[in-house]
C-alpha cells in the first residue's frame, strides 16, 4: 500500500510538471506571436515610409543612401542600406542670361548693307568694301550699332553718353559668324578722332596666334589714320615690346591707341613697363572668353580694372587720376568727366555659369545669342544651346580603333576630301599622326602645333590657303578662333571630350556663309558618349556614314610598313 501510494505521488507530480511545462510553452509561444506581430508591424510602417519617399523623389536624378531602422524589445536594429532618388535643383539664372537679344544665324539671307548701319564713317565703309564686305552679318548688325549707341557724339574715343559706364556687351555665335569685325569696327571709328595717342583700346585673346590674326585685322581698318597698334603677344623680346611701346622721359608715355595682347604678356606689362598706363582706357574687348575664364587662373581682369580706376578719391591728386564710375543716378553725378570703360564679351562657347561669368566683374551686361528663330522659345532654347554655322554639314563614321588611320586615308586618297584639318586630342598624337600618314605616301600632309615653329605655321597654312596642301593635322590649340582660309573639312580623328572643343574644331569650316563637312571617327564604343554629348547641347540632326572593310584592303600593306618603319623615324627625331 506504501508504494502504491508514492507511485501515485510521484505520477500526480509528474504531471503537474509537464501542465507546467505545457502553459510556460503555450505563454512563449504567445509572446513569439505577440513580438512576430511587432515585428511585422514595424517593418510594415518601414516599407510604408520608404515608399512614400521613392514616391516623393520618383523624379530625381542624382542617388542618396538612406538606412531603414527597426525597434525590438527597445533596441534599435540597422537594417539594409535602402536608396532613394534625390529632387533635382535647377539652377536659377540672372535676368541678364533669360532675357537676351536673339541674332539670327542664317548668315546667307540675313545680312544687312553697310549704308543701313547708322552713322558709320564714309572711310571705313570704303574700307569695308576695299576688303570685299559688301554686306554686314548678323553678328556685326547688330553687335556694331549697339556699340555706337554708347559714344558719346563729340568725343567718341573718351567718354560715353551722360557720361556714365555703359553696359557691358556680351556675344556668343557660332565661329566663322563675323564676330572680329564686330568689334573692330567700332573701336576703329570711336578711337579715330582722338588727339593725344593713349591706350584706349585693350584685345585680350588666349594664344598669340589669334592674336597676331586680330591685329592684321585691327591694322587694316586703322590705315589712313593717326592710330598706331601694338601686339604684345610674345612674338618680339620682351624689352622690344617697352621699346615699342614707350617714349619720353624714362620711357613713361605710351604712344599706342589699340594693345592687342594675351594675358600673361598683358600681366608683365602691367607690372614692368613704365609707360603701360591705362587710365584712358575705353575697350577692354576679351575674345574667346570662355577659354580666358577656365585656363588663366591668375585674377588678370582684377589686375587691369585696377590699373584702370583708383579707388581713392583724394582731391590733391586729382589731376592725371581715374575713378571708379557713380551709380547712374542724379544722386551719384558730378562734375569730375568719367571715362566709361567698356567690356566685350565673343566667344562661340560662351559659359552660362553665373560663378564663372562673376570672374569678368561685368557692368549691366547685356547677352546677344545666335539661335535659328527670333521668337521667345529659340531665344530660351539658345541658352544651352551651342550654335554651329548653318551651311556646316555634320556626320560621324563608326570604325575600330585600330583602322582609323585607314579611314583617315580612305577619305582624302579617294573620296578626294580635299583641304582637311584633322584635329587630335594631343600635341604628341598630332606628330605622330603625321608622320604616319607621310610615311604612307599619296598624301600632302604637314602638322600644326605648338611644338612647330611660328613661321613654319604660317607658311604651313598659306600652302593650305592655295590648295597645295591636302592634309593639316593639328591640335586643339589651334582650334580656337584661327580663321584659317579655304578649309572645306574638318575630320576630328580623336573623339573631342568636350562639347566646346567640338564646336570649336568644327567652326574652322563652313566659314562666313560657305559650304563645310564635319567627319568625327568614333570606335564602336564611342558612339553613345558622342551623341549623348551632342544631344545635352540641342544637336541631334547628324548623319551617319559608313566605310566598308573591303575599301580598307587595299590600304593594308603600305599601313604596316609605315608602322613598322615610324619608331625608327620617331628615334632619330628624339637624338636630333
């Protein structure tokens, strides 16, 4: 009977253990469920915010990491990286870049005869039709009037109307469109009934070459007057450049009107010659000005505005001394005569960015576009827009890397492409691209570049002017503003990296009204880069042509042994 009685204990415990056992499972299970239903709960609300935020940056450009966060039982777990598009920023534009003055680009039907343009001399209208321009382009229409309108009627070379600072003018065309002359002429006109000779005139450009151009121009339309121009562009010693410049006692006069000059020269001057004085200065004409802002980091603009005016106005030094101009006001007026210093602004590629355009210390500038229209939406689509002559024809051929001095031969040997400009991204690819294209034979070829003399360049390219050169390899240095006579094509052999190093290959064609081809080489790989680069700048009307491998062949031996013979040629170049 005892041991009946402690197995029955024993049992009674036993269960009551596993009931135990039994609800403390049953209340865990619970509490899983209780914190499964949490969980689900939070990553519910998780999923629910994330989705409210790609909602709200659905139409965002740019990717931002963004971490979703969870809380179990009060700790803070970091989930995965989640992504979300972020809103896109426009940029908002001064007044000045929205609302310009739109020029026609069409250079064929929209010219203007020289008897229209308001009070422009009867000597350089003469001038003008001695050197064969009948008619003004658009540019020049509209540029020289606007300029004009600042003089003031009896002295034109000093002051301006009211005697305030005029705006600044601003002008982005497309190359070959006239813009030179838009500026010469002018300057030319107000600066030839000066009497005491000073520098009135100051022609910044980036590369002495286009400089030395810009003053054959200046010295044309200045024949038959008293006017004396200067170029400073490192073409002479630097002493004959203070000798040229200077005279009097310790060489402290300038006796040049008009200073043509790139900026580093201009800066030396400043700072080394006595009689470098601008405080008569009326023009400061800055051509190409894109590639003056980006490439010259040294504060040059600074340096010639405070050459010009002095900050201070002390009484006992007035005489001899220039101040900065007043706000045009009735307050601001008085009877010191001010001298109203006037920036131009030319260039094809004119930067639209506000931080950059700051750099030039623009005075109520005014912005005039070349677009297709002279309605309200082609003045706003030229914003972005880089406008190319509209006589240019524009293709592109897909080819291998390794065929394209095959191509290149190909197009002028026989599709008889004749005076070519063919432009590469560097001086070492230009050299030996010629000397490549020599070895092959048939071809006329001869290289431009800054590694070239300055007379070889020029007897390089009066050859290509006559037609006695087939082929002008170069870089693109010389891209920019060279006027480079009877180039009927330009074959850009390496891809440009840039919109503006394309616009700019591109305009040494198709100048001034005439017919011109733009042929751009691109690897298989290349294809979609080029068109989304020409795409973002309002180009998409460009033909494709294409070259069979079976019009190579014939091409292939005398390929390689050039190839085999050019490090040999490439070798004695670097021991000579």
């Amino acid at each position: 009977m005892d041991e009946e009685g402690e197995d029955a204990q024993e049992d009674e415990s036993v269960k009551k253990k596993s009931k135990k056992k039994k609800k403390k499972e049953h209340e865990s299970e619970e509490l899983k469920e209780e914190e499964g239903e949490e969980e689900e709960e939070e990553e519910k609300k998780i999923q629910e915010e994330e989705e409210v935020e790609e909602e709200t940056h659905e139409n965002g450009e740019s990717v931002q990491s963004q971490q979703s966060k969870k809380t179990v039982g009060g700790f803070t777990i970091i989930g995965h990286v989640k992504k979300r598009k972020q809103e896109k920023v426009s940029r908002v534009l001064p007044d000045w870049l929205t609302k310009t003055t739109s020029i026609s680009s069409d250079i064929k039907s929209e010219r203007c005869p020289l008897a229209e343009t308001a009070d422009l001399d009867e000597r350089l209208i003469t001038l003008l039709e001695k050197n064969g321009v009948k008619d003004f382009f658009p540019v020049q229409a509209r540029l020289i009037p606007a300029t004009m309108n600042s003089f003031d009627k009896q002295f034109p070379y000093a002051l301006t109307k009211g005697g305030f600072r005029p705006s600044d003018l601003c002008c982005s065309a497309a190359t070959g469109s006239g813009k030179t002359l838009a500026y010469v002429v002018p300057i030319v006109q107000a600066l030839s009934r000066r009497v005491v000779p000073a520098i009135r005139a100051l022609v910044v450009l980036p590369v002495r070459d286009l400089a030395q151009q810009v003053y054959k121009v200046f010295c044309t339309y200045c024949a038959g007057t008293n006017l004396k121009v200067v170029l400073t562009a490192g073409y002479k010693s630097f002493e004959n450049e203070q000798q040229q410049m200077t005279f009097g006692p310790n060489g402290t006069k300038c006796p040049a009107d008009i200073v043509i000059t790139t900026p580093g020269r201009l800066v030396d001057h400043l700072i080394e010659t006595k009689g470098f004085c601008l405080n008569e200065l009326r023009f400061l004409v800055i051509d190409e000005a894109d590639r003056l802002m980006k490439e010259f980091k040294f504060d040059w603009v600074l340096k010639v505005e405070n050459a010009v005016y002095h900050h201070t106005y002390d009484t006992s030094v007035t005489s001899g001394h220039r101040f900065s101009p007043n706000l045009c006001s009735a307050a601001g007026y008085d009877d010191y005569p001010h001298v109203g210093l006037q920036k131009l602004l030319f260039s094809a590629t004119l930067s639209q960015n506000p931080e950059v355009l700051q750099q030039m210390r623009l005075f109520q500038p005014r912005l005039f576009t070349a677009s297709e229209g002279t309605d309200e939406s082609s003045q706003m689509e030229s914003i972005n827009k880089y406008v190319t002559p509209a006589s240019l024809n524009e293709m592109f051929i897909k080819c291998e890397e390794n065929t394209k001095p095959l191509v290149l031969f190909h197009l002028i040997h026989t599709r008889k492409y004749r005076q070519v400009l063919c432009f590469t991204n560097s001086v070492k690819s230009t050299h030996r691209l010629c000397t490549l294209l020599r070895l092959m034979g048939k071809v006329s070829v001869e290289e431009l570049s800054s590694h070239i003399s300055i007379n070889k360049r020029q007897k390089t390219l009066k050859k290509f002017a006559a037609g006695k050169i087939e082929i002008v390899v170069c870089s693109d240095q010389m891209a920019r503003g060279m006027d480079i006579e009877n180039a009927k094509c330009v074959i850009s052999y390496d891809v440009p990296n840039f919109i503006q190093n394309y616009v700019h290959r591109v305009g040494r064609t198709a100048r001034g009204g005439h017919a011109g081809s733009a042929i751009t080489l691109l690897d298989h790989s290349q294809v979609k880069f080029f068109k989304e680069m020409l795409h973002k700048a309002g180009k998409s009307d460009f033909k494709t042509e294409t070259v069979k491998p079976s019009e190579l062949k014939v091409y292939i031996d005398a390929y390689e042994d050039a190839l085999k013979e050019m490090p040999k040629i490439l070798e004695m170049e670097k021991k000579a």
